[in-house]
C-alpha cells in the first residue's frame, strides 16, 4: 500500500485529497499548520492530519506532494530533509523549478506538476515535468498518483507555465463561457438550473469527444455547422465580436503579458 502525504491542504492540496480519496487510497496523511477548515476536512475524509515536519519524517511516506504557496515551498522542503531516499516529491508550487528543490532535498527524486481543481473529481488536467535525472524507478510511481486525478500532459519543465496558464486558468474562461450562455438560455424561457445542468453537460460531451477522438477542434466544429445552418451563424456572430481574439488575449493577460493591441 502507497503512503501519500500532502503537504500544505489549501484549496488546491484539499482538491487532491479529495480526488485520491475518491479514486480509493486510503492511507493518506495531511500536513498543514493548525487550521480549523483543515481539521474539518481531515475528519470529512477520515486521513491523518500532522502539524510539523517531523511528524512526515518520522512517518516516512512513499510520496510527498507539495501543495503550499510558492514564496514558502522552498523552506518547507529544507524541513522535510530526512526523507528517505525513496521517498519520491511531487511539487505543485507553480514556479519553484526541480533544481531549487533539488537544493534542499538532494537524495530525493522530485518532479514538478501544475494541477487544475478538477484533480477533487478526479477529472483534472495535469502538467506533468518529470525529475531531470531520468529518475526510470520513480516514473511509475509517479504515474500512478497522478492518474488517479485526472489526465497527464508530459511537458518540459520549462513549458509548465503555459500549461498552468490553459490547464489552470482555462476553467475559469470555460465558466465565464457557461455563464453567459446561461443568461441567453434564461432570455429565451429557461430556467436558470436547467440552463445550468444543459449547459454542464454540453461542455462535459464536448470535452470528452475532443479527447476520446484525437480530432482537433476545427475538425468537431466542422461536424456541427451545416452550410447556412444555425451553428454557423452562431459561429460567425462570434467571429465578429472577437471571441478567439479575446481567448488568446486572456491568455497572454493570464501568462504575465500585456493586453494584445496594447503598449
């Protein structure tokens, strides 16, 4: 049995625990400062809540994940030396490079992840930069916590970024999408909670055909709009009020740039 402790249970460190609780792992164990909200959730969950990192260390887990904010990661991982070797660290500190870890926990193999909060139902989107050093014996491991959240996007450790940027902030830009074709469900007689739960489940079959199939986008959406048919002058009303541009420009805003058209 696997031993899985994540260190640092905030909105995103809770999400994975609920995600691996769900999917059937059991011996799970949080570490977080006291907080009443964790305490709660630890009970919720039924796993083992720890305060210090001695009590990790002395516990010595299989995996660690490191949820916690980026600005303290690194001293927390200082704490965590004495892990034994084996002990393999998953870090979704967005920003905290392998080597600044490696730095403070140099007998472990540690790969970076950006997760999305999805990872709580076990559908989430995860970048996925795998320890540097090859690491063949802690891949599996790897693999095997991670697929138990969601899908897996193997990238280089430099593209994690982006990845974040569409992985992590992309839902957000999805539930604006979902809202405002709530509200034109509404203007139309639907009542709001139909218009929710239609809505939902349109972008649940949309995504899930998308990637069952493999077919790009334009490809799917070229099965849909029927020459002078309904679709396409949805499509075009779109066209006109810029919606791809303002995709890619929330993007750029999102990944730390300007707004496109703008000095």
């Amino acid at each position: 049995m696997m031993k899985i402790t994540v260190v640092g249970v905030g909105n995103m460190g809770g999400a994975i625990i609920k995600g691996l609780t769900n999917s059937g792992i059991d011996d799970l164990r949080g570490m977080n400062p006291t907080n009443s909200r964790v305490s709660k959730l630890a009970e919720q969950l039924n796993f083992t809540l720890f305060h210090t990192a001695a009590e990790v260390i002395n516990d010595q887990p299989d995996v660690v994940i490191l949820t916690t904010p980026a600005n303290v990661t690194v001293a927390v991982a200082k704490q965590l030396n004495g892990l034994a070797p084996q002990t393999v660290i998953i870090s979704a500190a967005a920003g905290i490079t392998q080597r600044q870890l490696k730095a403070v926990l140099p007998n472990n193999q540690i790969a970076t992840i950006i997760p999305n909060t999805p990872v709580a139902v076990n559908a989430g989107t995860i970048g996925l930069a795998l320890p540097h050093d090859g690491a063949e014996s802690a891949q599996p491991v790897i693999n095997h916590v991670l697929n138990q959240l969601g899908d897996i996007i193997t990238v280089a450790e430099d593209k994690l970024d982006i990845v974040g940027v569409i992985g992590g902030c992309g839902p957000a830009f999805v539930d604006v999408f979902m809202d405002a074709l709530s509200d034109a469900a509404v203007k139309y007689g639907l009542d709001r909670q139909t218009a929710y739960e239609l809505i939902a489940s349109m972008v649940k079959g949309s995504g899930t055909l998308a990637h069952d199939t493999g077919k790009a986008p334009a490809e799917l959406r070229d099965q849909v709009t029927s020459p002078a048919g309904t679709t396409i002058k949805g499509v075009e009303a779109l066209e006109k009020h810029g919606f791809r541009y303002a995709i890619i420009d929330a993007v750029n805003r999102a990944n730390g740039g300007e707004l496109l058209g703008h000095k």
